[in-house]
C-alpha cells in the first residue's frame, strides 16, 4: 500500500513536469520552426500523447479482446472532449480562435460519425482500417496549408540552438507524460484493489482517465498560461488522431468486432457531445463556465451508463 502511494505521487509530479515542458517549449519550438503553436500541437503533441491509447489497444487486441481495445479508443476519447475540456473551461473560459472552430471541430464530429458508420455492421475490418488512416491525409494537409500562417519567429542566428533546446524539452516533457501516466495508473489500480473497489468502477475512474492523462496535464497547464489554442486544439487533434489512426492501426492488425452497445449509445452519444462543443463555440467563439458544466453533465451520463445500461439514442428519439 505504502509503496503504491507512493508510486502514484510519483506518477503524478512526473506528470506536472511532463506538462511543464510541453508548454514552455511548444512556443518557441514553433518560432523556430516558422510555424504557429497550433500546428506543433496537432501534429506533434497531440500524436504523441495519443500513444496511452495506441499501446492499451494494441495490448488488448494481442490478448483477442477487442471490447476492451475499441472500449478505450470511444471512451478516452469522450473522457478527453468533455471531462477535460468542462475542467480547463472551469478554470478559465476557453476562448476559440476561429481556425479550431472552423477545422478541428468539424473534423472531430467527421471522424467519430466516420467510424459510427463503418461500425453499424457490427464489425471493422482490415480495409475500414485503411480508410480511417486515409481519411487522416487531408486532415494533415490542410493543417500544413495554414502552418505559417500568423507565425512568430526568432532571429536568424538564433534559430539552430532554439530548435535543439525547444525539441528536447518537448520530447523530454511527452516522455514524462507518458511515463507518468503509466506509473500513476498502474499505482492507481493497486490501490483502488487494496481499498476493495470493484473492477468496473476502476475501468470507469481509473482506466479510460488512465490513458487521457496526458491530454489533462497538457491542457491544464496550457489553460493555466492562457494559451486556449493550446488547450482545446490538443483535445480535438488528439480525439482526430485515435479515432482515425489509432482506431485504424487496430483494424490493420486484427479486425473487430463491435458491441451493440458502442454503437446504440457510446458512439452515438460521442457524436452528440461533438455537436454540442461546436454549438457552444459557434454561439461565441467561447467556451464559458456554464457550458463547462453542460459538458460535465454529458460526462456523468456516460460515467452512469457504464454501471447501470441507458436507452439507446434511436429508443431515446422515437427511431
């Protein structure tokens, strides 16, 4: 017991750190590069912090579990696009710059209705696979059209050594990310089975929190230095990047079959949490505290429906 405390305090200061160098170097990575913070976000922080999900599912598949592979893909997913996102709006409303609003949001709702779609047969083959990596190309095309776009830079003579240094911190810092994530989780689990908790409960609390810890460390601390470009431009790339490659890479080594259950309610309800986000972004170009709370609630509701099974949406509207 001593010990998984303190592995968990462990995991969570590395954690802190993790987050503490992504964010100090993301900016002038993206000076040195000529590129906007945004850009590095999607293309580089957000792929790598994806990686908890790629390993956990790629685990399970290997094991011949694909409701456990599949189940980790839709539910951190949802984890990150309102438990994360209602946390860092709480703290300090998000601003949206119109770029995320215009292109992340919509691709986010594209993808996850993309992967409903394939799935409502029940099974994800091999070639499913290959469209869902597909469909990730012009994603990255498009963000590349706009990289320099409004891009800061640094003096010539100091753009070699800014690069090294604001490379290595960021590299540095998703490593003790990822690190910390896994040490805190694995602690985390121990100790829920020493106090008694039940498996479900830690697969609700622990497992699908487990692996969006980076996208929370991330987010947090880029709220915290006001940088909402930061914050919500990582949870929508990231959620673009599971769904499409990760989700993708999975079928490729080993179809799935899909649950009823992910496709009448998980995933459907993904779908409704999207829209919701882009209508409160719409309104305003502002995630507010109130909104915050609107997408706590969607949380909660998936939170309960793992314990005790909801309607499905179809039943819900009469379909």
């Amino acid at each position: 017991m001593i010990a998984a405390i303190g592995l968990f305090v462990v995991g969570i200061l590395m954690l802190w750190a993790g987050s503490e160098f992504v964010t100090r170097n993301i900016g002038l990575l993206a000076r040195s590069l000529g590129v906007k913070e945004l850009v590095i976000t999607v293309l580089g922080v957000s792929v790598l912090s994806s990686l908890p999900e790629m390993t956990v599912s790629l685990f399970a598949l290997a094991k011949g579990d694909a409701a456990i592979s599949l189940g980790n893909i839709i539910g951190s997913n949802f984890v990150t696009l309102t438990f994360v996102t209602a946390i860092c709006a709480l703290i300090r409303p998000i601003n949206i710059h119109e770029e995320v609003q215009a292109r992340e949001s919509s691709w986010m709702i594209l993808s996850s209705s993309f992967v409903l779609l394939l799935a409502m047969d029940g099974r994800l083959s091999r070639s499913e696979g290959v469209l869902l990596i597909l469909l990730y190309l012009p994603y990255v095309v498009n963000v590349l059209k706009t990289a320099r776009a409004g891009a800061e830079t640094v003096p010539s003579g100091a753009v070699e050594k800014s690069r090294l240094w604001a490379s290595a911190g960021t590299v540095l810092g998703i490593f003790c990310i990822i690190a910390g994530s896994k040490i805190a989780l694995d602690s985390g689990v121990l100790l829920g089975r020493a106090l008694g908790i039940s498996s479900v409960v830690m697969g609700v609390l622990l497992f699908a929190f487990g692996t969006s810890l980076p996208e929370l460390t991330i987010s947090l601390s880029a709220t915290f230095k006001q940088k909402s470009d930061v914050t919500i431009g990582e949870v929508y790339a990231s959620n673009i990047f599971t769904q499409l490659v990760v989700l993708g890479l999975c079928c490729l080594f080993r179809p799935m079959e899909v649950a009823p259950a992910l496709t009448t309610f998980a995933m459907p309800f993904l779908i409704v949490a999207s829209v919701a986000i882009q209508l409160f972004v719409t309104s305003g170009r502002r995630l507010n505290r109130i909104e915050a709370l609107g997408l706590m609630g969607f949380y909660l509701v998936f939170a309960v429906s793992q314990f005790r099974p909801l309607p499905s949406l179809e039943s819900i509207l009469g379909f």
